[in-house]
C-alpha cells in the first residue's frame, strides 16, 4: 500500500458539491483520516501527482468527466482503492462502477458512519490482499488447495470445485481469518465488493451454499455456525 503503517489513511474526496465535500471532510478527519477533496478528475490528478493517496471517493454524476469516467482512468493504478458514489443509487450504476474497478458502492445522502465504515472495509480487504501476496498465493487446508491468482479450489483429491465469484470472495475471508469468529457484518464487509447485492440479500444463503459444496467433498466440519455471533472456518490453513 501506499501508507506507511503508522500514517493516517489519505481519502481524496471527489465532487462536484463543494457543502457535501466539506462536511463529508469534517466527519472523516475526526475520525483520523487524512483528507484532500477535489471538485472534479483535474483536481484529483493533480493532487495524485503530488502525494500518496489510499482511497477515492468518486461521486459518479458530475458535470464534464463523470465519475466512470474517472474511475476508468484509475485503472492503471491498483494501489489506490475506489468507493464510487451516486445520487441515483440505481443497478445499473452499482453494476457499471464495480465493472470499472471500484471497490465499493455509496448511494447519496451519505451517511457518516457508513462512509467511514465502508473506507475501513476496503483497506481492511486490500491489506489481506496484499499479505497474502507476500506470504504465498497459495493457500493449504485439510488437504484442500485454494490458489488465489487464480481463483481456484481443488479438493484433497486435486479435482477442480466449481464456485461463484461470490463464494469464492467467502471462501478467501474465511481462509485469510481461520478458526476466528465473524459476524455477518464482518463477512459483507469483506465480501462487498464481490457481489454487494447478492450479499446483501442473503449472506446466510451463501455460507449454506459454500458449505454444501465443501461437505459434498469431505467429511471435515469447514464451516461452523455460532449461534447469535456468526461462523468459524475450522481448519487449520497454511500460506505457501
């Protein structure tokens, strides 16, 4: 990442609106961000151009270059993570943002505690993303194999298992995190961006489905529930 480990998380807030970008600054800083704001994808390149930055929140609906647009631009750049946002709140944005490479997706008003939620969330999955790079793109469990680059299960008996995009991105939050306890909150925090809709709906449907798909394969107990706190990956899993 960008930060050092001990420096404040630097959010470049990208709109149009110059009331909405400051109070949207104000609540981030007191929360110990660090915050530059830009009203539209000039202002942002420029301060990109002069310093480190973590994450864009990138108002889609803005006058001359859109908020796609901007977010295409960014493509080149992998390190700094996307929050895009709209006034519409409509599928068709939410859909088309994440296929532009955006982390999350914040419908308008904004509600303070959720930007700085979602902020954390995406840090939280880049830096899982990143440790698991550096310590081996492979992950072993109870004679299970997931590989990460490439988005592959196999089972004990080397047979490729098939798995949505949205139960893989589970699958990985429970092996980068084993043997603790999440709560549903945790897991569609770290999942959204997968499928933040298919998650919303129904994360305790995509936990069963996972499950069914391991057990189907195993007798090992992968997934168990906690009641009134959530679910535990079981196994022990190793990084290669």
């Amino acid at each position: 990442m960008s930060q050092a480990a001990e420096s404040p998380i630097h959010v470049i807030l990208v709109d149009d609106d110059a009331r909405l970008r400051q109070l949207a600054a104000d609540h981030l800083r007191q929360h110990g961000f660090r915050v530059s704001t830009a009203d539209g994808g000039g202002a942002m390149r420029a301060i990109l151009a002069r310093e480190p930055v973590d994450i864009v929140v990138l108002d889609i609906m803005m006058p001359g270059e859109d908020g796609l647009s901007i977010a295409r631009s960014l493509a080149g750049q992998p390190d700094i993570g996307i929050i895009m946002v709209s006034a519409l709140g409509s599928e068709t944005d939410r859909i088309v943002g994440l296929e532009v490479g955006a982390d999350d997706y914040l419908a308008k008003p904004l509600a303070p505690r959720e930007l700085v939620a979602r902020i954390r969330a995406v840090m939280r999955r880049r830096r899982l993303t990143t440790a698991a790079g550096r310590s081996g793109a492979l992950l072993l469990f109870d004679g299970w194999r997931c590989d990460l680059t490439r988005n592959a299960l196999h089972d004990p008996a080397d047979v490729l298992v098939s798995l949505s995009q949205g139960e893989f991105a589970l699958l990985r939050v429970f092996l980068e995190q084993p043997q603790r306890v999440l709560s549903r909150d945790q897991l569609l925090d770290n999942c959204r961006a997968s499928e933040s809709d298919a998650f919303d709906r129904a994360i305790d449907t995509q936990v069963s489905r996972l499950r069914r798909k391991l057990a189907s394969r195993s007798e090992t107990e992968f997934i168990r529930t906690i009641r009134q706190e959530g679910y535990m990956f079981m196994p022990r899993v190793v990084a290669r």
